[in-house]
C-alpha cells in the first residue's frame, strides 16, 4: 500500500511526514541541514585524498606507502642522525680528553652525563640498581665504600678492565678459602669471625684476643691490622658499614670459609673510549666518587 506523505502544521514551519503514523503520532521528515551535508561529503572527500597520499591500506604482505612517500619512521631516523652527528663533535672531544679535563669542561660534563646515565640503565644498572644503590653481592657505588678506589681514573680503569673478568689487564684480587682449604678449622674461623663482627659494628659482639690474634696472622696482610681495606689488591674495608655479601655474623663465617669472588664484565670491547669515561663521570658523580 502505498504511503500518503501530507504537511501539518506547527506552531513555527510546516513539516513534511515520511506517511507513517500510529496512535495518531506522526514520523516526520526532518532531513540534515545542507550545510551539515556539505561539510561531510567534504570530509569523505578529504579523506580519501589523505588515503592516497599517506600510508593507509593495511595489505597481505604489507600497505600502502602512499604517493607522497611519507613515514614518520624514516622521520626519527632522521633526526636520530642529527642528533648523533651533533653529539659525535663533543664525544669526540670526550674521547681525547682526559678524564680530569672532560669534567673541568661544563659543555662536556653535560654531554657526558647524559651519556653515561643511559649507557648505565642500559647495562650497569641490572647488577648495581638505581642510582647505584647496589644490592646483594654487587657494589653500591653511591656508598663511598670503594673496592679499588673511588676517583674518576680509577673507576674508568674499572670499566675499561673489568675485574676478575679474562681481561689481561682486569683487577684480580682473591680470598683464601680458609674452611674449605683447610687453612683455618672451623673453630678457628668462627673466633675469627668474633673479631670481624667487632670490626663490622655488629651489635651484641664481644672481643675476641684470640679472635684478634688469629685476624692478625691471616687476615690482616690484606685488610689491614684495624680492617681498613687495602685498595691496592682489593681487599674491602672491613671496618666498615657497607659489606657486598651482608653484615651478619653468618655471613662474616660462609665468606671465610668458602669465599664468593664476585666478577665484573670488562667494557674496553663493548663501550667506545668517551661512553667508558661518560659512565665514570656519571658513577662518580651518584654520591659515592673521591
């Protein structure tokens, strides 16, 4: 049956109905303003003119580039190499500077910083945390408690080598196992550890004279007769507040009996010589560096 379109009347304008009306309630036919028409055709219009000038389709093996060739990719790599280029000046400056003088340099002491602070999240941080808060057998090199010294050149001679780690030139140092070679009994090397906890400041421990007596004769050729540490073969400070493989009575035994001896990567191979001294400026600069 066909639909009867008729007008009614209303207080403003006259309305067309599309013919439909049930319980005397009428559909009317109110169409989109043209302006509104208008301004949509375009947006189709614009639209797919920016489909085929940027990149758009997805496709099996791959999409659309676009006539213009546009990529926002090839756009920050682009600017990636700006940037190195405009970096490369002041690494190179870094490079054939010593050390001493990069950080006399504010420019460079920038530059250098900011290198050092990435390339040390990106590959010292896993062991030594953030900011070089250390953990649990790996130094905390914003402590002030330095193993082979804390100045600029002798943490970029760390990095450079490494220790215990292959290199030729890497820092060695090693602890007798005093328990499990035998050298000490494990009395002895618990009197022993009575006269280290006094050294570590634990709480609760007594002097030992014979303790003392027994540190003297092994122990002290290396860390000192007080436990002040000999940087020269690496020996830690015992006299100390920060130890790398805790601070309990039961530690000081597990270290002396069987001794852990912790490695560090050398980095001579896999950083470039001003990233090596970008990360010792940055390390150094954490709290901890003399």
């Amino acid at each position: 049956m066909a639909l009867k379109t008729d007008k009614i009347v209303s207080p403003k304008r006259e309305v067309e109905t599309t013919g439909h009306e049930w319980d005397g309630l009428a559909e009317l036919n109110n169409p989109l303003p043209k302006w509104w028409l208008y301004i949509f055709a375009a947006c189709i219009v614009v639209a797919l003119v920016q489909m085929l000038l940027y990149p758009s389709i997805p496709g099996i093996t791959g999409y659309w580039h676009g006539l213009l060739g546009y990529s926002t990719r090839a756009g920050v790599e682009r600017d990636v190499k700006a940037l190195v280029a405009e970096r490369a000046v002041s690494m190179d400056r870094i490079a054939a500077l010593p050390i001493a003088d990069v950080v006399r340099d504010p420019g460079l002491l920038q530059v250098a910083n900011t290198s050092g602070h990435i390339t040390f999240a990106n590959n010292c941080q896993p062991c030594h945390g953030a900011g070089g808060a250390g953990a649990p057998g790996y130094p905390a090199l914003a402590a002030g408690a330095w193993i082979w010294g804390g100045k600029l050149e002798d943490i970029e001679l760390t990095l450079i080598h490494g220790i215990r780690s292959g290199d030729a030139d890497a820092r060695m140092s090693a602890m007798p196992h005093f328990g499990a070679d035998a050298i000490l009994s494990p009395a002895e090397i618990q009197t022993v550890a009575d006269h280290v906890a006094t050294l570590y400041g634990i709480a609760g421990a007594a002097p030992s004279a014979k303790g003392a007596e027994l540190f003297a004769a092994n122990c002290a050729a290396c860390h000192g007769e007080a436990g002040e540490g000999n940087r020269s073969v690496g020996a830690p400070a015992l006299k100390s507040r920060v130890h790398l493989y805790g601070d309990t009575r039961a530690a000081i035994v597990a270290q002396v009996t069987n001794p852990r001896q912790g490695v560090m990567p050398f980095w001579n191979t896999r950083l470039d010589p001003a990233t090596i001294k970008s990360v010792a400026i940055y390390v150094h600069g954490l709290g901890g560096g003399e």
